[in-house]
C-alpha cells in the first residue's frame, strides 16, 4: 500500500536509527563511566539520526545541565538515510557480515589519533540484534501485481543510493529480468551504484535506463517553474546536453548500452518529445516514451521491449555488458578517484581539496583506507557541486570540504559544495497537506 511504504512501512527506517542511536548512547555513556578508552571528545564522529528533515539539529550541544547528565560535547544529528548503519544494512551480504561491518564503524578517535570503533563499545552485538529482522528484503507489489522489493532507502545526494544487495541478489534469483533503481541521475545514482555496489557485490548490469522529462530538461535550459507547462522548444534544445551527458557518462566511461525513457508528462508535446528523440538518435541511443503513469503497464510495453534488446542482442553502435567499467580502478590514490569522478562523470576539470581536507585524506591514508572506493555527497541539481549552475557545464571544479570514512561501509564520504547530511524542511512542508479522515483514510501524501 502506498501510504505505508510512504510512512512507516515495515519499520526498517526505525530500527536503523534505533540502532544508530544505540552506539551514540553507549559512546556517550563510555565516556560518562570514565573513558577507559581515551576518547577525545572533539574528535566525535558519530551523529545521532532522525528520519525527519530538522535543520535545528545539524549544531548542537548536548551533555548541559550538570556532572549527571553527560560530558558537555558538541553533537548533531544526520538524517536517518544518511547515517553509515543505512549503508551497511544495504551493502551487507548476510547477518554475520552485517555484524561484522557494524563492528568496523568508527565513532571517533583517541587523543593520540587512533580511531575507535563500535567493536571497541562492544555494540555491534546489540546493534545487530536490533537491525536482524530489517535485514530480510520487504516483497510488495504494483498496483498491476508484479512482484517488488523495497528494502534501504540511502540518498543518492548525500550517500551511496541503492537499494540492498540482498535485494538485488533475491531479485536476480527470482525473476528474468531484476530492474533497480539508482537515485537521481547518472553523476549521483548511478555512478554510485556502479563504482560502489557493483564493485563491492561483484555485480555486472546488463543495460541501464537513463529517465528523462522535459520538463527538467527545459529547466536545465533556464525556464522558470512555473513556465514549465508551456512549449520552450528553445530551452529544451538549451538543456538537452545535461541530458547527452549522463547517456554519454553510462556509454563512454562505464561502457554499458542505454536507453533514454522519457517520462511523458500531460503538458509534453509532438515538437518538445521529438526534439529529445532525435538528439538522443544524434548519439545513436533511443529515446524511448514511458507513459506508465497514465497507462500503466500498457504504457511501458516499448521501454520493456527496448531493454530485454539491449540485455540479448549485441549492437554494434553500443558497448556491451562484457565492456564494463568502473570510472576509477581499485588501486589508485584517493585523489585520483576524486578527480575521476569530477573529470569522466562531472565533466569537470577536477576536485580541490580545502586545507581540512587535504589534511584528513592524509590522516585516512595513514590509517590504511586509502584504497576505498568513493561516495560523493553532491547536489542533485547540477553536475557540478553548485546547483544553480545548470546544463552540461564544463572546466568547473568541485571543493571537497570535508573527508571521513564508514569502515563498516566500506567507502569514504567526501562532502561537496554546500551539501547537508541532514536536510531542512521547505517553506510550505509536505506535512502542512497530508490529513487523516474519520474512517483513518490518509489523504495528501501524493
């Protein structure tokens, strides 16, 4: 049902940040009971999470009100999508590894450098205990009945993305054809899912479906929200190469074949949708029309078609699944992935490092990470780390502020730009729309 996988669900969401906030308690309470492991408090690492945007909660201070109630510390909270036990459930294999990865998260570091882990706190047990039930895959359905797994919800902007690779593997099992989703688009979701799942899972898509709309391709051509209705055939062609782009990032540097799916909108038309159509053919890529959301499943019949021909039958003006590559090879220094990723993803020039960065990607090579892959939390609005520059935009650079690792995970965060691990709510929030009736009837929420 649509309201639960919206709210609540199966209860995954409250048992990862349970879980999160567990290791807070019990580093906190570590260091109240006198410290035995040296902790420097200004070397915390580890937030608090709640599955709600609070800006309120990015600075705080906690531990205040006497010797009883805590060390006085500097805290904040990440958004529940974004805590590191997100990613370690959707990247473990199974409940040993997914103990195992928990006890390798570190929390902090001691006066004297060494980083402290959740196996230091002897929490993974606890934790796991907590997290054993939300590790089995969650099987729903469409609305026309085929079988569905939603399992994991990590951001695509400010983590690595995907779903679980328990599910995907399931799914694989189970059906002729598993289609999964990467948030956002080929620079965010993608590549994340390419260069940080696949590589940890020993997963090789077969084909990858790039979603468009007009509308967003329009935007990217400068024209206004609310002006999006209308036909721009000018700021379409003007967007189109943000477009070009992702197909020419999943052809030419992860070497996988492609389809463009244009999801139709009402306010669409002949000219604006024939236009992506034969700049996609420019490219010899088909632009392939989704209207799953006025006919369902009778509107995705050519898209399906499309790519079961891009899973069984080479073409000779796309790569094959056998060409595969990630944009960046294991042994390479964490800069050079860094720079990978701006350069053969972006379409940047490269990544600069402040001074603290420069400065933790050293202390994160000291310590033995320094072969890890890379998950770059970066704004969803552009290619680049600025979201108001749109389109495909070329020469830029991307400012790496800040650098840490999720051991348990098995990647380094690098954060962007201005980007947030816990967002704030809007203007007019969601929430102001959604009500109960008499009868429990959610309303609002679509």
């Amino acid at each position: 049902p649509m309201e639960d996988i919206n709210l609540h669900f199966t209860g995954d969401f409250h048992a990862i940040g349970a879980a999160n906030n567990l290791l807070a308690a019990m580093l906190d309470n570590h260091i109240q009971q006198g410290n035995a492991l040296g902790i420097d408090v200004k070397q915390i690492t580890w937030k608090r999470c709640v599955d709600m945007n609070d800006r309120q909660l990015r600075h705080i201070i906690d531990g205040i009100g006497g010797k009883m109630q805590g060390v006085p510390r500097e805290d904040g909270f990440d958004i529940t999508v974004a805590s590191e036990v997100m990613a370690v459930l959707c990247l473990a294999s199974g409940i040993t590894d997914l103990k195992e990865r928990l006890g390798r998260m570190i929390v902090a570091y001691t006066y004297d450098g060494k980083p402290v882990t959740a196996h230091d706190l002897k929490a993974e047990g606890a934790m796991t205990a907590l997290l054993k039930d939300a590790l089995k895959p969650n099987l729903v359905q469409t609305l026309e009945g085929t079988p569905t797994l939603i399992h994991g919800g990590p951001f695509a902007n400010i983590a690595h993305g995907c779903n679980s690779v328990t599910a995907t593997r399931m799914a694989l099992k189970l059906g002729d054809y598993a289609v999964t989703e990467a948030g956002f688009g080929a620079d965010l979701g993608a590549e994340k899912f390419l260069d940080i799942k696949c590589r940890l899972a020993g997963l090789r898509p077969s084909a990858v479906v790039v979603v468009a709309t007009v509308r967003a391709l329009k935007s990217h051509g400068g024209v206004p929200k609310a002006e999006l209705n209308h036909e721009n055939l000018d700021a379409l062609e003007k967007g189109l190469p943000n477009l070009l782009h992702h197909v020419d990032t999943i052809r030419n540097t992860f070497h996988l074949p492609c389809v463009v799916a244009v999801n139709a909108f009402p306010t669409d038309t002949e000219a604006e949708l024939r236009l992506v159509e034969d700049k996609c053919r420019e490219l010899s890529v088909r632009a392939v029309l989704s209207e799953v959301w006025a006919k369902g499943g009778e509107g995705g019949k050519a898209l399906a078609a499309e790519v079961v021909r891009l899973c069984e039958e080479p073409c000779p003006e796309q790569p094959t699944p056998e060409e595969f590559t990630f944009a960046y090879p294991d042994n390479t220094s964490l800069i050079y992935k860094l720079n990978a990723i701006v350069n053969r993803v972006y379409g940047g020039a490269q990544a600069v490092l402040t001074p603290a960065a420069q400065k933790q990607a050293q202390q994160l090579f000291d310590l033995g990470f320094g072969d890890l892959p890379v998950c770059m939390a970066k704004t969803q609005y552009s290619l680049s780390d600025d979201p108001t520059l749109l389109g495909a935009p070329e020469g830029f650079t991307v400012t790496v502020r800040n650098l840490k690792v999720s051991a348990g995970a098995g990647f380094i965060v690098a954060l962007t730009g201005d980007i947030m691990t816990m967002p704030g709510l809007p203007k007019v929030p969601a929430a102001e729309k959604i009500d109960v009736d008499k009868d429990g009837k959610i309303t609002g929420l679509f």
